[in-house]
C-alpha cells in the first residue's frame, strides 16, 4: 500500500513537473516571439521604484519572525529594505539597506555556482545533486524517501548540505574559507563575517538538518563527513549581509557571471542560465509554482528575511524584512520584490499583473 502511494505520488510529481517544464519553455518561446524584452529602465525611474516599494509596504504586519532558530526570534521586526542593484554596479536603496542579518538560504545559489566553477562540469549539480524542485518545504526528510537523487536540488537543505560537501577542500578550515571567499566575491569584495550568535544558536538546535546529512551520508549523496558538511553549511548560512550587498550577489548573476564591482568572473556565462532556472523552479521551495507564477522572476529566499531576485542581463531586486510565512519567506520582501517586477514590466514572460 505504501509503495502504491509513494509511486503514485511521484508519478503525479513527475507529470506535474513535466509540464511545468514544458508550459515554461512554451511560455518563453511565445514571449520572444511577441514581445520585446522590457528596455532597462533609466536611474530615475530606479530610484523611485524602491522609493515607491518601501513607502507602500512598510506597514504590513503579516508573517512572524522564525524562530526554530531561537535568534532569529530576536532580530527587530520592524528592519524593511529594498535594493536595486544594476548589472554596471549602480544600486539605488530605500530603508534599512546597511542593517546586517544571516544570509539564510540565500546563499544556497552562489555555493551551488562555486561547485559549478570548482568542477568545470555542467552536470555536477545534476549527477551529485538533483535539479528537479521537491514541491515540499526546505527541510523536507520526506524529499529523501522519494526521490532517488535523495538531496533533489541546491536550494533546499538537502542539496545545500550536500554542495558544501562538495566544495573541494583539503579540511574543514579550507571549505570554510573557499565558501566564505565566495559569498564575499559575489559580494564585491565586501568582508563578509560569521555572526557567531546565529553559527551558535543555529548549530546548537541542527536535529533536522544533521538528520538530513547523516540520511544523504548513508544513502552514498554526501561527499563529506556529514558533520564537517552540517557545521560548515551552518556557518554558510549565518554569514551576515546587507541588503546592498545581497543585491550586488544577485547583479553579478543579472551581469553574466561577472561581479559589476569587481569585474571579476566568478561563474561561466554558460553555467548562469542553469542557476537561474534552478532559483525560478525551486527558490522558493513549495511556493516556487505561486512565486514563478506571479513575479516570473528567479530568486532565492531565506529564513532570515532576505530574497534577491534576478532581472537577467538588467539589475536584481533584493529585500529584507524578518518576518516570514509558513514557507519560511520573508512576507514584506515578496510583496516588494513582486510590486517592483510588475511595475517594471521584467517579468521573464511578459509584464505580471499586480
Ligand atoms: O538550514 C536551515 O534551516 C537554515 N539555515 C536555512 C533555511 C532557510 O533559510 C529557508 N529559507 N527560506
């Protein structure tokens, strides 16, 4: 009985996926086809959009700080920014944008992107990893069970855990650093830092997560000791950010590959649409389908309250607002990321209706 549900679950996964794979390529060939893509809008238009996002929904209340992170539960609620970063390095910004807080998840994408450079191979994330989007929550054990990649793909704790197993490293220390090196030159060179309150109470409550590592180690998809991987994907996910820098992250994958304010190329132009198309399926877990349906845009969240998202070849929009959903995504960073998209007319397949 159990196998027959299992089975047809993922056959009704499969078919799901199929076709959004297929109604995504139509949808891209009909929106070349028909429409232009919107022209980069100009620096004063920029600078008035994030204007324009902050004041409309600094007021919004919904959501709730996460807290299985007990520190998190700490971070001032009120914290709201938005920030445009172009793929030339200019970046126009409204409210808290200088305010520090844990990358989360965000930084799933760009260790993935370090993998994807480290091996020089386009399929690593696909044979090691998975590429296909769970429909389930980020720390999904369930995911494990059913899906014969195991870790299914780089955006959720699975597939994260397992990519920093993948970094390749000498020890501990050198994973560490090469994954920190990283975050930091997709952020300009800014020096990024381990807020050591987030690593602490983080690693000291990771059940799920050395779970999940200790599940992929024995199912032969984790390439590391399971607990080097768990303490230095804990470290990745507590390194502080702003939402400046997040959005220069996220201009360097609008850019091609290269960081606007380093010029220094830090993924293969040919590896970027992959990574995009990974942040539009799966960036936000089991509200990717509702995200890519109404903002058409690939981004990536975290638990934190940040989410950058990705104008290829124009700018990206970040935002931070603690409080999250039940899917672990910050409320006020959606809203403000999707009014920006829709006011702009970027999304990848025609303007989005608000
Ligand atoms: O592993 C965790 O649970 C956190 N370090 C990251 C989860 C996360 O950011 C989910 N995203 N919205």
């Amino acid at each position: 009985m159990i196998v027959d549900g299992v089975t047809m679950g993922r056959f009704r996964a499969a078919l799901l996926i199929g076709s959004t794979i297929g109604l995504t390529a139509c949808a891209a060939a009909f929106a070349r086809d028909t429409q232009p893509p919107a022209a980069m809008p100009g620096a004063d238009r920029l600078s008035t959009i994030v204007s324009e996002a902050h004041i409309r929904f600094k007021d919004v209340k919904d959501g709730a700080n996460a807290d299985y992170i007990p520190i998190l539960a700490t971070v001032p609620s009120e914290l709201f920014a938005v920030v445009i970063a172009t793929r030339d390095g200019k970046i126009y910004s409204a409210g808290d944008a200088d305010y520090r807080y844990s990358i989360q998840s965000v930084s799933k994408p760009f260790t993935a992107a370090l993998v994807m450079q480290q091996y020089g191979d386009p399929d690593i994330l696909k044979d090691k990893i998975g590429i296909e989007p769970t429909g389930l929550p980020f720390n999904s054990k369930l995911a494990l069970e059913i899906y014969d990649t195991r870790s299914v793909n780089p955006l959720v704790n699975a597939g994260a855990i397992a990519s920093v197993s993948l970094v390749k490293a000498r020890d501990e220390e050198e994973r560490w650093q090469m994954v920190l090196a990283n975050l930091q030159a997709f952020a300009g060179g800014a020096k990024l830092s381990l807020l050591d309150e987030v690593y602490k109470s983080e690693y000291e409550t990771a059940w799920s997560n050395r779970g999940i590592a200790n599940l992929l180690f024995n199912y032969e998809r984790l390439y590391s000791d399971p607990e080097e991987a768990l303490r230095v994907y804990t470290q990745q996910c507590s390194v502080g950010i702003n939402t400046r820098e997040l959005a220069l992250m996220g201009a360097t994958l609008a850019n091609g590959g290269v960081n606007p304010a380093t010029g220094k190329r830090l993924l293969d132009e040919s590896s970027v649409p992959e990574l995009l198309a990974l942040m539009l399926t799966a960036g936000f877990y089991d509200e990717s389908g509702e995200w890519a349906y109404s903002a058409g845009l690939p981004a990536k969240t975290g638990v934190g309250g940040g989410i950058v998202a990705i104008v290829p070849g124009q700018f990206a929009i970040a935002s931070f607002s603690p409080r999250v959903n039940t899917a672990g995504n910050s409320v006020r960073a959606m809203l403000a990321i999707r009014f920006i998209a829709g006011e702009l007319g970027v999304g990848l397949f025609g303007p989005n209706p608000e």
